[in-house]
C-alpha cells in the first residue's frame, strides 16, 4: 500500500496506523516518504505519526536514558 492509497481512507485512525507501518520500514526515500505523509489533510494526525516515528528512530539510534520511554519535556 504506498500513502496515495493510505489517503483514501476516511479513517484518521487507520490512516494513522498504515502510517506507522509503512514509516517503520528501513527506507533510503524516509524524508519522502514523511514529506508524503504530512500531506494528510488531517495535520494534526499527520504530524502525530511523523512525530511517533521520530520517536521510534531515535530510541532505536541512541537506546539509552535520554530516549528510553519517549520524549522528555
């Protein structure tokens, strides 16, 4: 499924989680592929999926104290 088809369902949460899915793949086009998914018209949700993969790919690239159990504000 590629984020044109991902579109195409009314569902935010669906939409949401194929997100996700198609962001936890190893992609050398990851900046694409997130320029992509930020054009969801719903922003709110778009940006949320961005930001959970963001969050995903630097515990996984720095596993430790600062990135263990997400984002510290």
């Amino acid at each position: 499924m590629n984020v044109h088809e991902i579109l195409q369902n009314p569902d935010e949460h669906v939409r949401f989680a194929a997100y996700l899915d198609k962001l936890d793949v190893a992609d050398p086009d990851e900046a694409d592929l997130v320029g992509s998914v930020l054009t969801d018209p719903d922003q709110t949700m778009a940006q949320s999926a961005v930001l959970r993969h963001l969050d995903r790919r630097a515990a996984a690239l720095f596993p430790g104290p600062a990135t263990r159990g997400g984002r510290r504000h």
